[in-house]
C-alpha cells in the first residue's frame, strides 16, 4: 500500500516508510491510501495533474529531482 501526501505532492511506499520520511507528520485530511503500483506509476508522469514525485527515501526510484528550483 501506498500512501500520497496531498499537500506536498509526495508519494510514500508504507511497507518500506523510513523515519525521514515523517508520514506521522502527514495531516489525516491530506492523506490518501493507493492500493496499487499502476496508479502510482500513472499519478508520477510528467502528464499527471497534479504531478506527484515519489518520495526520496522510501521511492527513490520513482523521485525525480528539479533542477531548475536551484536557481529560483
């Protein structure tokens, strides 16, 4: 199971959550369970809206970083 944090756009895998990832932290009402990798898969492409990033350290695979807010 999955879990998107709504507010920061971010995607967590709660079967490998690491402690910086800080899900407790995540509001209730801003939560929101998926149930399978093909919904991820689908909600993190460049054409999902709103684009949602996994999470650099339970999803790395799946985080992609932007450059470009180095420079903002």
């Amino acid at each position: 199971m999955y879990v998107a944090d709504l507010e920061k756009l971010v995607i967590h895998d709660v079967s490998f959550v690491r402690y910086e990832c800080r899900t407790n932290k995540i509001p209730m009402d801003k939560r929101k369970k998926i149930f399978s990798l093909s919904t991820v898969k689908r909600m993190v492409e460049p054409d999902h809206r709103p684009k949602f990033n996994g999470c650099q350290h339970c999803m790395s695979e799946y985080h992609t970083f932007d450059f470009t807010k180095i420079f903002s």
